[in-house]
C-alpha cells in the first residue's frame, strides 16, 4: 500500500469501526505496572506512535462507506500499519543520503516520551501544580486555565489507565461513573472532530509530517463525533493529565512560563538531588560578586568524594518545527542549549574556584574532578556533537583538541526524567558520566548503560504512591456501595 493511498482507503471504513480499532491496538500496548508493556511485547505489533498516526489519518479521511475491519478487512488494518512502519519522510533522504541525525530526532520525540515510568511522570507533575511560594501559586493558576483542580485530572487519568490496561472485562457501568464523575474534566480533555482537524492542520497540512509530528491526541485525548464520545488512544491518557497541561496552562504566557521554570521546577530538581542521599555537599544557586557586579552561580553545585557536580536548569522545549524537520527550528534549539553548555564551561573553568566555591574545600580541584550537566525539561533529540560544536564556535575551541575533548565529555545534557531515574533509586550521577566520558563518545545518552539499582529510595515519592492505591481503593469502595461491582471483585 502507498502511503497517500491511506486516506482513500480509511474513507470507506466508518468513524465508530475506525476508533474501536485504534482503542483495542492501543490498549494492548498498555500496562499497570510500567505505563507500556516492553519492548519484547511491543514486537510485531501496530506500535503506539503507529496507532497515533493511524488516528490522524482516520479523523481526516472522511467517510462515504461503512467497511468494517473484521474477517477478511482486518488485512486492511494490517496493511495500512505496515505502510505507516515503512514510510520514509522525504526530509530523511535527501539526494539519497540517510539523515540519521534526523530520523534521532524524529523517532525519540514520537517514541520516548510514552516510555517514561508513569509514576515518576504523576508525581511530578503533582510537585508542579501543587506548588506555592511567594513568586506563584501553581493551584490557583491551575484552576484560573482550566476550572478544575489538577487532582481531579490526576484521578481520572489514573483511574482510567488502570481499568484500562487492567485488559480483562471491565464492567463498562465502571467506566460510565468514571466519565460522571469527572465530567468536567472530561470536557476539557475533549475535541469535536471538526476541532481536531482545524487543529491537527495548524500543525501540518502534510500527511506525510504525520508520521512525526505534534499530535492534537497529546493534549485531547477524548474524540467527541455524532454525540459520541471516543478514547481511540488510551495510551496517552496519562501525558494528557500531565505534560500537555504544563503546555496549555504555559501556552502564549512567557511570563508565567520563566517563573514557572526558576519557581517550580529548580524546586523540584533541588528536592530530588536532596532527597537521593547520595552526595556529601549540595548547594543550591547564591549570589556573588565579581569586582563591583553581583552575579549568580550555577543552580546547584554538588560533591560526591573528591567530585564535583554542577547542574543548571533550562526550561526550554523541542518547538513544532523540529517534529517536521524544519532546519531553522533545529539550529534555533541547538544554539540556547549551546548557550547553556557555554555557561557552564564558563563556570567551571573560570568563575568557580577564581569568583566563588561553596565547597569545604578551598585547595585546588583538577579539571579532570569538575563535571557538568545542562538539564532541560524536555529533550528535542539533536545529535549532542552539533551541540558541543557550536559550543566550541561561541568559546573559541578548536574542534578534535583537548579542550573540545574535555567541553564535550564533561558538560552532559539531559533531560529530567534521566535526573530522576538516579535521584529516585540513590545512584550518583557523577558515576554515570564518569562511564559516560571513558567510552569517549559524546553522542551516547548519560545513562546509556542502564541503572544498577532499582529500588525506590525516595520517600516523599513512596508515599505519593501509597496515595494513588488508596484512591484506587477509594473508588472500588465508592463502586461497591452502588452495587457496579461486588465485593468479591475489589
């Protein structure tokens, strides 16, 4: 099957048969304990971002048949699936060269987020939108945009992925008093159909972008057409009651977004680095002056023996243009995280140990014991070397000398969800790019080898578990007590 014949061929197949296969597919990806079954499982199946791309398709492919994908149409399905795994976007070929740095970029935007452990992704967007200080007050703000509290979306997100990937003959009168109960929040997780066009065509009019691009599923998850309500993609439940709020409450608002990233999320990120029990000094971000001009330091500044950590927050996100490989987009993003990477080696090299050092102490540390990771919330994917490149051009280093060797294999960049995965299980991140420098290859992601322990060591996020069971338990009592489900079935 050609790829644009797609559409002519999910036209002859109804809406409601269109998202009951999406919603079956979707949820055989989807699991209680890790969010999504792993790789093994996923093997030979129509994959989630696959499913994703299928939805898109479906939705803009208007019907004028009422096919449906049973007994020998099930081909179709597999054939239009099969397509969608084999399709090359036009921009990963050019003059017959394969763009891996693209096709990186492309894969892990689509693929890595829906791998994160869903309870790591819960309890920090519960951080987030239950913060309050002086500088802002996340739960007022949340209900300002959306009119409801971030628990309800939490609890409704929860619950549904639950019963969802439970994967065994769920009372469906549970599912009607879970949209009930939270119908609010249901409506705001909802687009019409005619919605979801206008929007999914604000991102691209392209259907061959499809296959990489934002989807309008990540922040609208429910489909509603000819008064019916659909779920076809239960696997992104949870990003929706998550990440994808963080992008609609922030959207068109830099003002709060900036306070947002110092306020809340450097908070968090102390919290964890706190919490890891894992080094012998940490200092969080002060003031110090240099000659007559007051300056600050790195964000936090940590010791682990006679190592020493430094990690800087940025709160920067892949824009749409990198999703569709648009270049002025991708080089936009490599130079604010070079930027970063240039602030850090500035800090290391020149104004720690010269301008200030927090540290007990005051003899001098060897280069070869300074260590420093650039954080972002969320990682757009692009090739670090381009990174570290451009890095070398804005300090003056010439690329394949010692100090580039040391620029790109001491300054690590990473997103949050890795900082977390060692906070969480009390590993040293200083450990991990220590093995990261030895393979000498500044490409390879910090945690590339994997974590030794897995364990959680984290209490305040032991107890946010403990909290989202006894919900569970909370609402099997509520089921109980209006006699959906018995006892015996808790």
């Amino acid at each position: 099957m050609n790829y644009n014949k797609i559409p002519t061929v999910l036209a002859r197949h109804s809406f409601h048969k269109k998202m009951q296969i999406c919603f079956l597919y979707s949820q055989r990806n989807m699991n209680i304990e890790n969010g999504i079954v792993g790789p093994e499982e996923l093997h030979n199946r129509a994959l989630p971002w696959e499913l994703e791309t299928f939805l898109m398709l479906s939705v803009k492919s208007i019907e004028w048949k009422d096919e449906d994908f049973s007994g020998k149409n099930f081909k179709k399905f597999i054939e239009i699936i099969n397509c969608i795994k084999d399709f090359q976007h036009d921009s990963l070929m050019p003059g017959g060269i394969f763009r891996i740095d693209l096709f990186m970029i492309g894969t892990a935007l689509t693929q890595f987020d829906i791998q994160e452990f869903w309870l790591y992704r819960l309890y920090r967007y519960n951080y987030f939108f239950e913060f309050t200080n002086t500088k802002v007050n996340m739960p007022s703000e949340f209900i300002n945009k959306f009119g409801c509290q971030f628990n309800d979306f939490l609890k409704l997100g929860f619950f549904l992925h639950f019963f969802i990937a439970l994967k065994c003959n769920v009372p469906k009168e549970i599912f009607k008093y879970i949209f009930l109960k939270f119908k609010d929040v249901v409506e705001k997780l909802k687009m019409t159909r005619q919605e979801y066009i206008e929007e999914l065509d604000k991102i691209t009019k392209n259907c061959s972008d499809y296959v990489y691009c934002l989807r309008p599923s990540y922040a609208f998850p429910f489909l509603e057409y000819n008064e019916k309500i659909y779920l076809p993609v239960p696997h992104l439940i949870l990003r929706a009651v998550t990440s994808s709020l963080m992008y609609r409450l922030t959207g068109g608002n830099n003002k709060l977004a900036n306070v947002i990233g110092k306020e809340v999320i450097e908070s968090y990120l102390l919290s964890i680095l706190q919490n890891s029990s894992v080094y012998d000094e940490l200092y969080p971000e002060f003031d110090y002056f240099d000659g007559k001009n007051k300056k600050k330091t790195i964000d936090y500044m940590l010791r682990k023996e006679n190592e020493y950590l430094f990690l800087d927050s940025k709160s920067t996100k892949p824009s749409l243009g990198i999703r569709t490989f648009d270049q002025s987009s991708i080089e936009r993003n490599i130079d604010i995280i070079a930027a970063g990477c240039e602030q850090m080696y500035k800090h290391l090299i020149c104004e720690f140990q010269d301008k200030y050092n927090p540290f007990a102490n005051k003899e001098l540390i060897k280069r070869e014991n300074l260590w420093g990771i650039v954080v972002v919330c969320e990682d757009s994917f692009i090739m670090r070397e381009k990174i570290y490149e451009s890095t070398a051009d804005k300090l003056g280093i010439k690329l394949n000398s010692e100090e580039y060797k040391w620029l790109s294999l001491h300054i690590g960049i990473t997103q949050l969800y890795e900082i977390e995965k060692c906070c969480f299980v009390g590993e040293d991140l200083i450990k991990h790019m220590k093995k990261h420098a030895e393979t000498g290859r500044c490409n390879d992601f910090i945690l590339a080898d994997g974590l030794e322990n897995n364990r959680i060591i984290n209490e305040d996020l032991l107890n946010f578990q403990k909290e989202v069971a006894s919900q569970i338990e909370s609402l099997s009592l509520e089921l109980q007590e209006l006699g959906i489900i018995e006892k015996d079935n808790q």
